[in-house]
C-alpha cells in the first residue's frame, strides 16, 4: 500500500484504492515529477483538500479540474488560492456570483478554506500539475483515483450538494444519485463561458435552501 499522507477518515474509506496497483504507479510518477520539476501545489498539500472537509461533515461537492499552474496559486483545493494571491479569473466569477446571489462581499482573501471546513470537498479532478504546464498531470492515474472519491460519496452519502460546472465536472459528477441528492449544473465560471450561464446560477442559495430541508446547516458563502 502506498503510503499516503490523508486524513484517516477518508483513508479509511478509500484503502482499497491506495492498494491498487495504478496508484502504485501514480505514486512513483508523481514523486519523480517533484524531484525533477517544479509541481503545484506543494507536496504537503497534495491531499488538503480532504483533510479541510471530513467525510463525516460533508455536504456539497465542487469538482475542478487541474490545479492552478502559476506560482504560489495552487494550494490543494480546487479554484481556491493562498492568502494574499491574486484570483484567478474563475475564482473571481465565482466570489462575484456568491455576492449576487446571497449577498455576501466578495473577500479580500481567495484562500477558501472557510468552506471547506463547512463541509465542502473543493475537488480537483487531478491533484498535482507542472509549473505553466496546464493539464500535465492528466490521464497519469489521478481520474481514476478522483472518481473512486465520487463513487465513495454517493455510495456512502445522500442528501448531498453537488456542483458540476462545465461538462468535465458534470460527467464526472454523473454517478450521484439525483433522487437522493441535489445535482447542480452550470457551465464553467471560466471568462470563456461565465456569461452563457454560470452568471445568475443561483447555486449558493440553491444549495443552503436543499441542505436546510435535508436538515442540514447552510453553508456561510
């Protein structure tokens, strides 16, 4: 078994995925890619996007892509950057929708750790990058292991939020059991596309209205 540095919960969970041999090999790509380049985001924040959201508290799923390839940007959860980094564009189109939809000012911070601790897995479809080197990482094992990850969830879970923006989030959010759960879809808050419909998705209310009549507290945009 790979030794894997994740939040026991989620290990525990997802122990038979770290003992396939595809995540052997996953493993032994990745830790050459960080030898012999520069990969995003640091090692240690690989899997951060677990440890922020404990299984046991998670009730909304917003799945990315690739992390951010630009310096100082990625920090291991997805569209979300480290304190005093400039937002990315998407990430500026999303803090500009949660502030037309619920009212909440667009922060000084694009860290979005709060969230995450309210029980938002901000997911990455892949979890590591080469510096400038968009989509480097892809079709290396990280899908196969991200979708393991979604199957655990609606398998284990229901009365759950899920964000699927753009049709790469919406197929791999697919397998969530829209009876049992709330499935959001939109497209992309990239500039490319915001304006053809993520722009007054009213997702952020959507949601906290869903996880209050399943019970749940709202989320705090």
């Amino acid at each position: 078994m790979a030794d894997v540095r994740i939040a026991e919960d989620w290990k525990a969970i997802l122990g038979d995925e770290f003992r396939k041999p595809y995540f052997d090999e996953l493993v032994g790509f990745v830790k050459g890619e960080y030898a012999s380049h520069t990969v995003y985001p640091e090692g240690r924040n690989i899997f951060r996007a677990f440890d922020k959201c404990p299984f046991d508290k998670l009730k909304v799923v917003i799945i990315g892509q690739d992390p951010y390839h630009g310096p100082g940007q990625a920090n291991g959860l997805c569209f979300s950057v480290a304190e005093g980094v400039p937002f990315p564009p998407s990430l500026r189109n999303i803090l500009q929708e949660v502030r037309d939809d619920v009212g909440a000012p667009i922060p000084p911070s694009g860290e979005l750790d709060r969230w995450a601790e309210q029980g938002v897995l901000l997911l990455n479809a892949v979890l590591t990058v080469r510096a400038h080197e968009a989509a480097s990482h892809a079709g290396r094992g990280w899908e196969r292991f991200t979708d393991a990850v979604v199957e655990a969830i609606a398998e284990r879970k229901e009365g759950v939020v899920y964000m699927l923006w753009g049709s790469y989030a919406q197929k791999k959010g697919s397998i969530a059991n829209p009876h049992r759960n709330l499935i959001l879809r939109a497209v992309h808050p990239s500039p490319l596309s915001a304006y053809r419909g993520f722009f007054g998705c009213k997702h952020f209310s959507e949601a906290n209205r869903y996880l209050e009549s399943v019970g749940k507290e709202p989320i705090r945009w």
